[in-house]
C-alpha cells in the first residue's frame, strides 16, 4: 500500500508543501467561500494542520495508534472506574472492537458493582461523526431540495438512532 500511496501526485504535493503553504491554502479556501460554516472549517483547519504529521508517519511506517490497544485494554483491566457503562457496536465496522473490549471491562466493571450495557446498532466506525448537511431550501421549494432533504434524512437516520439509544439509556440514571 506504501509504495502507491508515495507514487500518488496528492502525496508528493502535501510533503513538499511548507506550513505556509498548507495557510495560505486555508486562507485562499476561506476566502472562495462567503459566509462559510465557521465549525466547518475549523474542523478543515485542524484536519489541513495535521497532514503534514500524518504524512510524516505515513512515511515512516507507523501505522499504529499510541498507547496500543492492548495497553488500553490493560489500563481499563486495572483502573477502569466507571459505574455504567453503554458500549455501541455497529454492525458495518471492520474495526471494531466492542465485543473485546467488553470481555476486558466486565470483570472490572462487575468488582466496582457497576453496570454494563452493549447494543449494536446500523452504522459503521464515522457514524458519531456524520454532520448534518446544510442545504437551505430556495424561495421555490424544487425537486433538488426534495432530493437534498431526502439525502439529509438518509443520511442522518442512523446517528439519529445513535443518538436516541444513547439518551434513552442515559435518562435511566436520572
């Protein structure tokens, strides 16, 4: 995968740009588009500033998160603390590791007299993350904004049933 990924024009572009490269790119972006979503693009401000670390690594080989998963694991075996606890499996994550890191946390979580809850619901790893498409419908409702509203309601189902699942399960407690 390294060697495609080096040879991809995309590649040679961001490891030659410098950080005033990278700002001036976000400034010009910025500036292209009027009355932008400032979330929006704090959130492609932050993503720009980290690709030149990415690609470093990337270049380095590392591939692997830090501290490992299994150092995880071990950290939540010994000092986990929580008194409930709601873990969400989706059922289209190839990297989930919901079902392992409840076998890790049910011994701690039963010796603190806690609870421990799973559900799997539709979704994959980017669900939580999914942002509400702004689309604002013209002064004539059309069939683009039929078709985007129908878009943002597919879209959006699932992390509406996320969300739901987690404050229903959240108001037992109130």
């Amino acid at each position: 995968m390294m060697p495609m990924v080096e040879t991809s024009p995309m590649y040679s572009m961001a490891r030659s740009a410098s950080d005033d490269a990278w700002k001036m790119f976000i400034d010009t972006a910025g500036a292209m588009i009027p009355e932008r979503d400032q979330e929006a693009f704090v959130s492609f401000t932050n993503f720009v500033d980290q690709l030149p670390s990415v690609f470093g690594q990337v270049t380095q080989g590392i591939s692997e998160f830090k501290p490992t998963p299994s150092e995880n694991r071990e950290c939540c075996k010994n000092k986990y603390n929580v008194q409930h606890t709601l873990l969400v499996k989706f059922n289209f994550d190839t990297i989930d590791e919901t079902d392992l890191l409840e076998e890790t946390l049910k011994p701690r979580v039963e010796s603190i007299a806690g609870t421990l809850e799973k559900v799997q619901l539709s979704g994959n790893h980017i669900t939580p993350c999914v942002p509400e498409p702004k689309w604002q419908a013209g002064y004539v409702y059309t069939p683009a904004d039929a078709i985007a509203q129908g878009f943002k309601t597919l879209s959006l189902s699932e992390t509406k049933v996320l969300s739901r699942t987690i404050s229903d399960w959240l108001r037992r407690f109130e």
